[in-house]
C-alpha cells in the first residue's frame, strides 16, 4: 500500500518513515505587531478550509502555563506565527478561523486559546482519533509516522518559549507541529470511516470541545512528590506552608515554582524542619540564589507550621470532596465489596475493547468505571445503567457499547 502525503512522497508501510526536517514553504516571519496580525487574518479570511492549530508553552520554566507561540496553517494560505507574549489579544482572529480546527491533543491547548480570546468553532483532533483507531503510540511525530509515512524532527518540545528573540531553530520546529496536520486529518478520517468510526470521532471531539475547564483540585499541596514520607501531622503542616509560600512567591516573579525551590527541599525541611536562616540553608535545595532570596519568607511558613494548635494540622490523609468517589487504593480496605465489582466491570470494558482493538480507557473512561461500581454498592444507582452513564459524561457510542453487558452485570 502506498501512503500520499503532502510532500508527494511515496511511501510503502514496510519503509522508513521519512525524515521531514523544515518546512516546505519556508519559516514565515513571526507576527509580533497589531498590523502584521490584522494581515494575518486578512490573509485567513481568504480561505474556509481547515485550520491547523499549536500553542507552545513554558511550562517548567514559568509560573502557570499561559501561551507564547501560536502557530495555524491553512493548507492553501500557508503557516503563521504569532508571537502571544507581544500580542495576548486575538479576537480579531476568530472571524477568520470560522471552520474546523485541527488539534493534536486539543484539551491541552484550548485553556490557552480561550486565553487568547479564541473560541473554537468546531475540533478535529488527531490523538484522539488515532486511539479511537487502536494506535498504542499516539505522539504527533508517532501517528504522522503511522499513518503518513513521515516522521517529523522533535528537538524543542521542552524549551523554554518564554524566550526572545526566539531562535530560528525553534521556529522551524514549531512549524513543522502545524506543516502535516491537514494531510493527516485526512487519512484519519480516510480510516475512522473505513471501520465505521466517524460518529465516535465526531463525539469525542464535540465532547472535548464543550467541556468546561477542570475544577481546581483540592489540597494541591498533597500532589508534591514524596509527600508519604511524611508520617506526622505536625510534618504535612510543615509542607503544606512551604508549599503555600511557594507558590505564592513563584506566581509574584513568575517562575515555575520547582525552579524556586524543588519538591525534594520541602519534603527535606518538613522532616528535619529548619529554626534559623543557617538550618534552611543547609537543605542544598534552598541555596540558590533565587531562593535564599526569600528565606527569610520560608522560615516564616516553617514558624507558621510549627505554632498550629493540634486541631488544625491538616489529616494524615487527603479528604475526598463531596460527591466524589474515593480514591480506589483504600476501596479494598473500607469496602471489599465496591473493589470487586470494580474489578469485574473493569473485565467487561477490557473485553469490549478487546473486540474493538482499542484501549479499555477509550471505550469507557476509569473514572466512570469507578463511579458505577462505587454508587451501586452504596446506595443503589437510582436509575437504569444508560441513564447513569449519560449523567457520569459518557457518550452515545460508549453507551451504546457498554450499557446492555453492564446491567447485566450489577442485576446478577
């Protein structure tokens, strides 16, 4: 079988995949001023096809995780970029990208396009039909590989995008995340419909572009790495303050927080928990000189910690919120009876998926699994398999597939 690409390169699934190393049309000039962005979008308007979609970030170098490239392509246009840190404000764009967006991973990157002021019209996203397809590799460079025969350079995935000027290197890569999306939207869809898939493919996608952005996660404090080191209250009261005071000093400079000072330093002082300026910075993670900076505000947070009366140190163990579903590592614990029908509904789902040859967790997401096995056991569903499916976030097809095996299951 030969694979058509964009660079009219002939290529049989038994080859190598090609190396596509710089764009075909060149690296356009980054857009960084009101009246090249105004040509921009004049020069969009010109077109309704598709519209190609990246943000690069700088995430692990910047507080937060705001947007500070963003590239489009339009097959018959040609490739923008536009530099967001000299221009945040994009609504002038929006009436000019009135058609189908194509996304790699679109929930990781709409939070930024909202935050620019763009608001998505309709998604094709090209990981998610890839794993509704049955791909074990679902990188942007893996599928373009699988399904184009071509294999894109990734050497700047995790640079810092903060930068300016930004070399002329990193344009280039961030070119290329654009160059192939539309060839591969295509063959994608070429695929989905071969196997009857489209109507799954076009769900998802609406799904993902509805949603509304995550609820912030209670006790962020709890997600330091190597927090069940700490067995006191006494010593989680200590983290969580330092936590606090970090991130309350990262956001105020604007630095990734693990730049300021490392998870490892507050798990360190929250053991052996430093009294004067000396202590702390004897902890090797407090002596840099980002971070000695504010020591004295970092003593504080331990001092702070330290006066707590006994009834208001935090739980040895985080509290789930209200109507949420525990956290499954306890369910054999407290009920035996939850973890063993989790257990078997996990069997169905994996046998669905099985037939299907895709993913358990795209056939029907864990956190769903998990809530029909905890509710049935409590208390009852209160409502038919389908219904309680469709209130949990599931889709049609997801439904369709699962609902009739697993109210077999909970009426045995």
């Amino acid at each position: 079988m030969l694979i058509e690409n964009p660079y009219g390169i002939a290529v049989g699934d038994s080859e190598d995949p090609e190396l596509i190393a710089f764009p075909r049309e060149g690296i356009p000039e980054i857009i960084d001023t009101q009246s090249a962005l105004e040509q921009a979008a004049e020069d969009l308007s010109t077109s309704s096809l598709p519209v190609a979609v990246d943000v690069e970030r700088a995430q692990g170098f910047r507080y937060g995780s705001s947007p500070y490239l963003l590239q489009l392509r339009r097959e018959d246009v040609g490739s923008f970029l536009i530099d967001t840190a000299a221009l945040p404000h994009l609504e002038s764009l929006q009436a000019s990208m009135n058609s189908t967006w194509i996304l790699h991973d679109a929930s990781q990157d709409l939070p930024n396009l909202r935050e620019l002021g763009l608001e998505i019209p309709a998604l094709f996203d090209t990981q998610v039909a890839s794993r509704l397809l049955g791909m074990t590799h679902f990188g942007l460079s893996a599928v373009c590989e699988q399904v184009l025969g071509l294999t894109l350079v990734k050497d700047h995935q995790a640079s810092n995008w903060s930068v300016r000027p930004l070399p002329k290197d990193w344009l280039r890569y961030a070119v290329l995340d654009v160059e192939l999306l539309t060839a591969l939207k295509d063959s994608l869809e070429e695929r989905l419909d071969h196997l009857g898939r489209t109507s799954w493919a076009q769900q998802e996608f609406s799904h993902i572009a509805e949603a509304a952005p995550p609820s912030p996660k209670k006790d962020r404090w709890r997600s330091i790495s190597g927090i069940g080191k700490l067995t006191s209250k006494r010593a989680l009261a200590i983290a969580r303050e330092l936590w606090i005071e970090r991130d309350a000093i990262a956001r105020e400079i604007d630095l990734a927080p693990g730049r300021l000072v490392r998870n490892s330093g507050i798990i360190h002082a929250a053991q052996r928990p430093p009294r004067t300026r000396h202590n702390l910075l004897s902890i090797a993670e407090f002596r840099s000189p980002q971070a000695r900076r504010y020591a004295q505000y970092f003593l504080d947070a331990v001092t702070r910690a330290l006066a707590l009366p006994e009834n208001q140190l935090p739980p040895r163990h985080r509290t789930e919120d209200d109507g949420h579903t525990p956290s499954v590592r306890h369910w054999q614990r407290i009920h035996a009876e939850a973890h063993e029908l989790l257990l078997e509904v996990r069997e169905a789902v994996a046998k669905q998926a099985e037939t299907l040859e895709i993913s358990p967790e795209i056939v029907l997401e864990p956190r769903v699994q998990r809530a029909l096995a905890w509710e049935h056991t409590q208390q009852g569903l209160g409502m038919p398999v389908d219904d309680f499916l469709t209130a949990q976030g599931a889709r049609p097809w997801q439904i369709s597939l699962m609902a009739s095996s697993l109210s077999d299951l909970l009426s045995r």
